[in-house]
C-alpha cells in the first residue's frame, strides 16, 4: 500500500478486498461522508453476495458514517480504531448500528 494513500484509492481497492462467503444473508448500504481535503461521499452496496462501490450518496442507506478522510485511511490502514474514533466523535455513525459493525468482517485487511 502507498505511504499516502487516499480514500478514493480506498474505495477503489474495497471492491477486490470483498470477502462475499461471509456477506451471506446480508443486503445493506453503507454510506461515508468524508469530510477535509480528500473528502467525498461513497456508498457500498452488499447484497446477494456481491460487493458494489458507488461514488456519491445512496437514496436511503441503512447506515451513514461521517468522518474526515484523513481519520478514514487511518481507520482502514490500522492507524486508528473505529471504536475509539466512535467514542471520542471522530467517527459519528447514523442508522442501523448494528449492520455498521458487521461492515469489517467482509473486507480483508489492506496489506501494510
């Protein structure tokens, strides 16, 4: 992985990263608000086994995830923990929490 990478790289390696045998029996749409410099909005579809990355904002996502670009490759490169991101206000999450957690587990880990 590039010692600067941005979120768009991101969104564009996510596809390739989709682990679809643990996506079974979930349809979602996540949605991130990335505020800052390298900022923009994505969405991510899942459904049917299948991983979609979309630029722009979905109609009606079941979670929305606002946060900075920066603190969002920090997140997906190990830098920062979404949990910790969540409870300082780094990370504010709307929707289905629950689905939010789930988001992890069908992605594999960017090399470091």
């Amino acid at each position: 992985m590039p010692a600067t990478i941005t979120p768009a790289q991101i969104f564009d390696m996510m596809a390739d990263a989709f682990k679809a045998d643990e996506a079974k029996g979930i349809s979602a749409v996540f949605q991130y608000n990335l505020s800052g410099p390298d900022g923009g909005d994505w969405n991510i579809v899942i459904k049917d086994q299948k991983c979609e990355i979309r630029k722009g904002q979905a109609e009606n996502p079941d979670t929305t995830m606002k946060l900075s670009g920066a603190d969002f490759v920090k997140m997906i490169t190990g830098e920062l923990n979404p949990m910790m991101a969540f409870t300082v206000g780094k990370l504010k999450i709307e929707g289905d929490m629950m689905k939010a957690q789930t988001l992890a587990q069908l992605f594999k880990a960017p090399a470091q």
